[in-house]
C-alpha cells in the first residue's frame, strides 16, 4: 500500500456548507440534515469497524460514507472513506487497517468544526 496522507485536503468545504445554508433556509432545517449526517457516519463507521472481513459490507459501508460526507463537505471524510471502499471493492482487506486508523480521528475533528460552523 502507498502511503496516504490526508492532511493536504480541508477538513470540511465551507462553500458546500454555505451551499446548504441557502438551500436549507432555516437554521434548525440546515441542523436537521447536519443531525442526520452524523447519525448516518456513525452508523457507516460502526459497520465499517465491524466489516474488515467482509469486502462487500465494507464497500457498502465506506461508499454510504463518502456519498453523505460529500454533499456535506466533509472533504477528508469522503477522502479517507473511499480508500476504504476502493479496498472493499479491490478485496484488499489486509490495507483496510491502515486506512481505519484515519478515519475515527478525521471523524471527531470534523464533527468537532461543524457542529460549531451549523451553531453560526
């Protein structure tokens, strides 16, 4: 496996957040979707901790992952889920380890700077 390194991308795109703003245009709307998102991560998060065995739960998992990550802007989030997906579809779970361990602290640093951006 080559050595990643995710710190190069933004935690989170506040043009996308901005984005959703004006879409959601009540602050308690734009909280609701955030709510979910996080509730959603943890759920992938969970299952991808639990999946380094089975290639197409992890793929599942790691790609639900990305998917919502994006349209919220979680750029790294998204990043680091779709090496993880790229292994589940690669079946190259032996890389899978290295790759998790980035995902839980990207995780909470995210959520750590959008919980706070979504209170503004």
């Amino acid at each position: 496996m080559d050595t990643f390194s995710f710190n190069d991308k933004p935690l989170l795109d506040l043009a996308t957040l901005g984005s959703l703003r004006e879409i959601y245009s009540t602050p308690e709307e734009l909280k609701e979707i955030v709510d979910l998102f996080v509730a959603d991560a943890k759920k992938n998060i969970h299952e991808i901790s639990v999946s380094f065995n089975d290639a197409d739960a992890l793929r599942h998992a790691a790609h639900s992952l990305k998917g919502s990550s994006s349209v919220i802007g979680a750029i790294r989030l998204a990043e680091v889920s779709f090496q993880i997906e790229i292994c589940g579809r690669n079946n190259q779970l032996q890389n899978v380890p290295s790759f998790y361990q980035y995902l839980k602290p990207i995780y909470e640093e995210t959520m750590t700077i959008l919980l706070k951006e979504v209170e503004k």
